[in-house]
C-alpha cells in the first residue's frame, strides 16, 4: 500500500527534476520561487493515492500531480494579486517580489504549463478526457473565486450561494485530483463519480471547519486569537447560518454588527458570538462539518477497491480534517 | 472556394450562438464585453481558410477557430494591464471598466474557455495532439511578452532576440491558428509543418512592416504622425538594425537620443532619422520584410493542394502585409 509519505517524497523527486530553468528567466525564476515556497502538497499527494487505487506503480501519475500543483500555485499567485497579499507562507507575495506584470504572466504560464504536464500522461488516448476534466475544474475554480470576490461585495450571499462557492473554490480541485489520478490508472467511471464527489464534499466540511476553528477553534492550539473573521465581516457558514435562524431582533443587530467596522474588536467579537450562542451555532457548524464529512466518506467507501488501498486517502482526509500537518 | 468572407460569416455566426451567458455574470460579461469589441478575427479565418485547404465544410474547424480567438483576445486583457493601457479600439480596456482583479480573472478564465473549445473539435482522437501545439503557441505567447517587457527595461537587446520575441508574440499564435486548421481537417505532418512556418514568417513580416510604418509611414495613409516609436525610445527593427551597423560616432549618438526622453521631439526625431537615412535603414528594413514575407509565401507553396485552394489565404496575407483591413 502507498503510503502518503511515499506520494510526498515522489512528489518532492519529480519537482526537483522538473525544475523551470528556460528562457526568459523573468518568466521562469518566478514560478520556481512560488513552487518553492513549499506547502503540504496534499494535492499531488491526493493524485498518486487515487492513482494508488488502482495500480502498483506511482509514475505513470507523476504529470497530473505535477499539474494538479502547478494549477494550485497558479490560483494562489492570481488570488494573491486580487486580495491584495503581501505575505505567503511567511515570504513576499509573487508580485510583491517581482511585481505585477510578472504576477500576472507567471502566473498565466502557470496555467499553462500545468495543462502541458497534463498532456504527459500516457496512455496518449486518455489525454482528451484528462484535459477535459481539468478545465472543467479550472473553470470553477475561477467562478469560486468570482463568488468569492461577489460576496466580499455583499452581492446575493445566501448559505447555499456559500456553500456553492467553498465546493467550487476548494472543493473541485481536490475532487479533479482524486479524479485525475484515477482516470490515469484506468478507473471506471462509477469509480471516479465517487472519488469526485469524496474529494468535493472532504473540500467543503474543510472550509466549514476554517471557518468553525476562526471563532470557536483553540486559540492555544491554533495559534491566533478567536474572531478575526467577525472582525473583518466576512460572510462565513457561522453567520449565514445565523441569519437564516435569527428572529427579527437577532438579524438586526447581526447586519448591524457584520455590517461595519467596529473601533472596538472584542466588543464586536463578543456581541457576535452572544447572537451564535443564542442560535446555537457552534453545534450547527459541527453538524454540517460532520455531514459533509461523512458523505464524503461514503463515497470513498463506495469505490470498487480493498478496503486496505484505501488507507493512505483515509488517512489523509483525517489528517486534513483535524488539521495534522 | 472558401472566401475570407465567407470564414468571417461562418465564425460571426458561430459567435453569436456561443455567447458566455453563465453565472457568475460578473466573472463572464467582461469576457462578452471583450469578445464584442471586434476587431478583424484575423486569426479564426485563418484557422478555417487552412481547414479549406483540406476539407470542404467549416463546421469541424469553428471550436478551434473560437478557440484562437478567445486566447488572443485574454492575450489583449492581460497584456493591457500589463502595459498600463486605459484604450482598446476607442473602448475602455476591460481592466479599465471593470478594475483589476475582473481584468486577471475574467483573463484566467478565457485562458481556459480557449483550452476548452478547441476540446470540443472532432475527432476526439485529435484531442491530444491539438491541445499540444496550443499549449506549446501559448507557452511561446507568454515568453513573447515576458521578452518584450525586458527589451523595455533595456534588458539584451539584441535584433536577433528581437525577432526571436517578435516571432513568438505576433508569429507564434498565426503560425498555430493555421496548424490547428489543418490538423482538425487530418492534414499531414510536412503540411502542419509549412502551414506553421507560413504564419511565424507571416507574423515576423507583419511586425516588421509595423516597425517601417510608424517611422517611413505616409501619414496621410496611416493617420498618425511618423516617429512615435523614436519618440518613446522604442526597440525596433530599425534601431537595433542600426545599432549593428553603426560606427562609434553613430552609436554614441544613437545611444543618447534614444536613451532618454527628449523635450522637443521633433528635434530628436529628426535626429534618429539622420542616422537611420545614413545607414540605410529604410531600405534595409524593406529588405528585411521582403525576405520574411517571400520566405512565408515559399511554405504556402509547398503545401500540398491546389493553388486554387490556397487563395484565400494568399488574400489574407496581402491584405495583412498591405494593411488593407
């Protein structure tokens, strides 16, 4: 069986063959910079357990991997550039190192390349439906990413718009990346309907979970104090869940409280929390965490395989959603 | 035969009926927007009129026709915020309407829709072969700009990397739309070859003649007063043409007029044309340009078809070479 640290250190090998050292070197230098800034690369990790599933080797899976975490850096450069982010894994920005037009071309030939990883996987005949299946995802990506954008502009957020946008957002390039991964292996279509759907549903219970620890997680454990999404007014699963359980008076102070910035944060923070106390949303985030949790799991019990090769995903999907990495 | 007239009904039409109509419309009208700003859909024609050389029906050619079309016009919007540019045939870039962060997305995602309808082209079988040689076109497409954005920071500018960027900006994306024409009509391999060597030389000549004109231009016929590329110290074919062929006493003179902004423009623009005229440099440019276009027409020929099949494309490229659109 494959272990996640089998996946990561081939990973880490194929990266360290595949580096970027063409011409021109201010296109090129910048894409080793971000893909260098490291992370977890549960993605590729996620392409070579699915891949695992059906076959005994890892290489055959190596490009989509790679594609997958190209794609992934790519978003994480433009998204950089939209939100205006200084900071990345604790080092400058892409654009804020080598400035916009870089972040954005980079960036673009990023994408690209990740499609051209893509295109290396054999056998050539399968090549049209990896490709399809990664635009598809691509697309969303982008539309999540657009919703996003929307709601910080309070356009139409509603709990299921939400919920939408975290499955598009986060959800659909984890669901290709199961997907890919088996499709290189030869999987059957039953089979990659379920790993889609175990990879979408494990992407949405984790942004929900992201937003559950932001106020109610450990501050001790995660090492930042509760309520910075209050703070910020972001529409979460906590306050759009709030909305749609608040009574008149409720919803009032709510709007009026995630409505603007407020001089005086702790009284913010705890004002909102009293409204989520009242509604019992702790416990409403912690059901729908576990709900998409738990379908996420059936799906990935539904796939036609031994239980056994099914360890390193599960393990992974538990290591992702206790945050143990 | 199939007429440039008839290409630009056929893609007009395929256009209409694929309008980008999807939520989040914030994410797609700008793509409509800049869809619709028109412009000549040089590039589509040429992808039917090589399909005609091979096939009597448009219908098979027209995703890959769209496809080309979307790719130059994400080209247009990222390449605008890159280089700062508020107008786009006589309409407010997209970056300029709809701000920064819809410029780079509503990009991203045109990006993708390229890669997308070109997936749609039959047979599936090709798949894999046309998604190659766009990544590869748009790969060199992104090393063009990157290319272009140096030789503005004064960085290598040499005239053989010069009509190396020019080549992969302008020639690359030409040189594809014709390849990818043919390939979706099951052209062979020396065809696809010479298709695509007729477009790249086609583009370098195009670019070249751009040079000529905004120097040795009539302005009468051309509407802008020659020298703007003197003006703004811009690398050419002709400075860098110069540069190569000047003595100490040009070059040092060359050097300063264009290495910085001069008040009177007239002045410095008369200067520049003193060393260009003592060197030669209209009549070289001239040559240069016969050269790349009679080299391009010599690939056309030896595509194997019927010369009457291949007018069309010959009227493209005179009308291209002439300016006459």
């Amino acid at each position: 069986m494959l272990t996640i640290k089998d996946c990561q250190m081939a990973f880490a090998d194929y990266l360290a063959a595949h580096r970027f050292t063409q011409e021109p070197r201010n296109l090129y230098e910048p894409v080793n910079y971000i893909m260098d800034l490291g992370g977890k690369r549960i993605r590729p990790a996620l392409v070579l357990l699915a891949h695992g599933l059906f076959s005994d080797v890892s290489e055959p899976a190596l490009p989509a991997a790679m594609a997958v975490e190209i794609f992934h850096n790519f978003s994480l450069v433009h998204d950089d550039i939209m939100d205006e982010a200084p900071v990345r894994r604790g080092k400058p920005t892409l654009h804020e190192k080598y400035g916009l037009p870089a972040g954005i071309l980079s960036g673009d030939v990023m994408l690209i390349l990740a499609g051209q990883f893509l295109t290396r996987c054999e056998p050539a005949s399968h090549t049209g439906a990896l490709v399809r299946v990664f635009n598809e995802m691509a697309i969303e990506v982008c539309e999540g990413q657009q919703l996003d954008m929307d709601f910080e502009q309070d356009l139409n957020c509603t709990l299921p718009l939400y919920l939408k946008m975290i499955e598009l957002k986060t959800g659909a390039l984890i669901g290709a990346s199961l997907e890919l991964g088996a499709m290189v292996a030869g999987a059957e279509a039953s089979d990659l309907f379920h790993l889609r759907s175990f990879g979408r549903k494990l992407g949405i219970a984790f942004q929900l979970q992201d937003d559950y620890l932001d106020t109610f997680g450990d501050p001790e454990k995660f090492g930042k104090k509760p309520g910075g999404d209050i703070v910020r007014n972001k529409k979460t699963f906590l306050v759009l869940r709030a909305a749609e359980l608040a009574n008149a008076a409720q919803k009032t102070a709510l709007d009026q409280w995630m409505g603007s910035i407020h001089p005086n944060e702790s009284e913010k923070v705890a004002a909102v929390m009293d409204i989520f106390t009242a509604l019992d949303i702790q416990e409403e985030t912690r059901r729908a965490m576990t709900q998409y949790h738990e379908e996420a799991l059936g799906h990935l019990k539904a796939v036609q395989t031994t239980d056994h090769k099914k360890e390193g995903l599960l393990e992974l999907s538990e290591m992702l959603f206790n945050r143990d990495f």
